[in-house]
C-alpha cells in the first residue's frame, strides 16, 4: 500500500541499531544536548580495532566539522562511510518513492585531525581503523 511510510528519524534509528559501535568514549569538553542541531558521538567497536564516528545534522545549512583524534592511534589516511541524507525535515520513504537517499562517502585524516564535509540533514557513520 502507499499509504507506507518511514521518517528520516526511522531511517535513522534503523541504522543505527546496526551500528558496529560497542564502546561509547567520551569526547573532553563535549557536551551535547538533546536538541543540539548537530551532535557527534565516538565509540570503539568490539574489539576496539576501529573508531566509530556517528554525525547527525538536523540544520538545512552544509557545514564542516573538525575532530582533534590524535589521542588515538589513527594513521593518516581516508577512512570510509555512509551517509543518509534528504532534502528536507519532512522527508519520508513510502513504496513509490524515497526522499531519504543514502551513499558511501569518506573522510580523511592527517595527523591525528579529521576534517570532514557535514552534509545538512544527514546521518554519517565512519569507520576509522586504529594502527
């Protein structure tokens, strides 16, 4: 039926129960809130082998975020992600059609900074591999 539909917050938790974080850390100094309108989280995964970095961007403006992760082992490099992103705080996939899109992006590190592109009204998960 097209009367089916799920939100942008849908798509997003959907995603991010399948999340490879295990281990939130906390970020020195970084205090989100609620209704923060972007919010970064950092975990480890499992086995701690990789960093975990969740973006989420409720704004309608593109922006860029940079992250001081020289703390960690992280050699420089590009590291991959995904993305999921609309056009607009209404958007919702039904059958017939998806606003919500999702693609795979990356970021890069150089030396120990990660500077990334934060698309607005997005959704990000990065897997940083740790040295």
């Amino acid at each position: 039926s097209s009367d089916l539909y799920l939100t942008a917050a849908g798509e997003m938790m959907s995603r991010f129960s399948h999340t490879k974080a295990a281990r939130t850390i906390v970020l020195e100094d970084y205090h989100p809130h609620r209704n923060d309108p972007v919010q970064v989280q950092l975990s480890e995964n499992e086995d701690g082998s990789a960093l975990v970095l969740n973006v989420l961007d409720r704004t309608e403006e593109d922006g860029e975020l940079s992250l001081d992760l020289s703390v960690f082992n992280i050699a420089d490099g590009e590291y991959g992600g995904s993305m999921l992103y609309a056009d607009s705080l209404l958007s919702m996939n039904t059958v017939n059609d998806r606003q919500i899109k999702e693609k795979d992006t990356a970021v890069t590190v150089k030396d120990g900074v990660i500077t990334l592109e934060v698309r607005k009204l997005s959704f990000t998960e990065y897997i940083i591999n740790r040295g």
